[in-house]
C-alpha cells in the first residue's frame, strides 16, 4: 500500500513545488511579467500614473487606505460599456480578459508607501476618524489589473468624504505609445455626492 501512495505523493509535491515557483512567496509585484513577457508596472507606478487622470492633481497630498479593495469589473454587460461607458472602441477580448483577470486576483494587498506619490497610507481605523472630523477626503482602490499583453489595465478608484457621501468608479486605461495611460472606459458604480 505504501508503495501505492508513495509515488502519488512525490508527484503531488513535485506540482506543488512547481506551481510555488512561479510567482514565489513575498514576491515583489513588479518583476512579475506577462505571458507575452511585457513588463507590467508595479501597481503603485500604475496608481500614480492615473490618479490625475481621474482626481484632481493640483493635490498636496491624499490619503488612501492601505489595502485594496476588491476590483467590481468581474461582471459586466458589453453593450451597455459600449454605449455608456466606453471613450474608444475596445475588442470584447480585451473586456473579458480584464473580468477574468480581476476574478483571479481575489488576494490582499498592501500599497508600498515608498512608492506612492502625494498618497498618505492609512488603516480603515485612520479613515474612520479623519472622516468623522470631517477634514479630508478618503481614497481606496482595487488592485490593478492588466491584459496579458500590458496594454489595458482596469482599477475600482473609490472616494469616501463622509458616512453618506462618496463615488466609485471602474476605470479602464490603455497604454500610449509615449507610455502614458488613457482613460478610454468609465463606469460610476454609486454615487452619494
């Protein structure tokens, strides 16, 4: 019987051991690439890049709750994002890859503070009483995610200025051959302002 399970054994681990190393433990979002080995920037790199693309740059600064909150592009109506939503004509692969990526994606993440411009990292505790004090604004965003290709990149950025104020909204870039990411797709998904 042991002979039995044994090789069973060393089979599983050996599918384990080679699922590990494809993006080990602790490993830094950044150097992770695409199956088409494009580069993918690091999300914060993403975050500063289209944060004034959607908020006001003239911003000092913004706080932003250290942790990701989860993407709401894993369902969608394609009709409905080309006539609404859409800024450009986008290929109905390029809108499934971006669900299915944000579908896969269900693990937390924390911004590196290091590498945010003008974001001040807080705890939901934080924007609680920065909130109550009625002093600032309160971001929160989803982790990004990006086509195989890196070319599109779709992102939840969420704004909380009171207990019944604040906006969310899905927004889908596209890389420019400068390098700039524009915004070519726009759902609010609630609005208390």
């Amino acid at each position: 019987m042991v002979r039995f399970f044994l090789p069973l054994l060393l089979i599983g681990s050996l599918q384990f051991s080679a699922r590990a190393q494809k993006t080990p433990p602790g490993a830094d979002v950044r150097t992770q690439k695409s199956p088409t080995h494009a580069d993918f920037p690091s999300p914060e790199e993403f975050v500063n890049a289209v944060f004034p693309a959607i908020v006001d740059g003239s911003l000092d600064h913004y706080y932003l709750v250290a942790g990701t909150d989860s993407c709401r592009f894993l369902k969608y109506n394609y009709d409905e994002w080309v006539k609404y939503h859409l800024l450009e004509p986008l290929p109905f692969r390029v809108l499934n890859e971006l669900a299915e990526k944000v579908y896969l994606s269900r693990y937390p993440y924390f911004w590196k503070q290091a590498r945010l411009k003008k974001a001040i990292c807080i705890t939901r505790h934080q924007a609680d009483s920065i909130l109550a004090a009625k002093s600032d604004y309160i971001f929160s965003f989803s982790l990004p995610q990006f086509t195989d290709d890196g070319q599109f990149g779709v992102i939840d950025l969420n704004l909380v200025c009171g207990p019944e104020c604040g906006k969310s909204v899905t927004c889908i870039f596209r890389l420019t051959a400068t390098g700039d990411w524009k915004l070519v797709g726009e759902d609010t998904n609630w609005d208390t302002r």
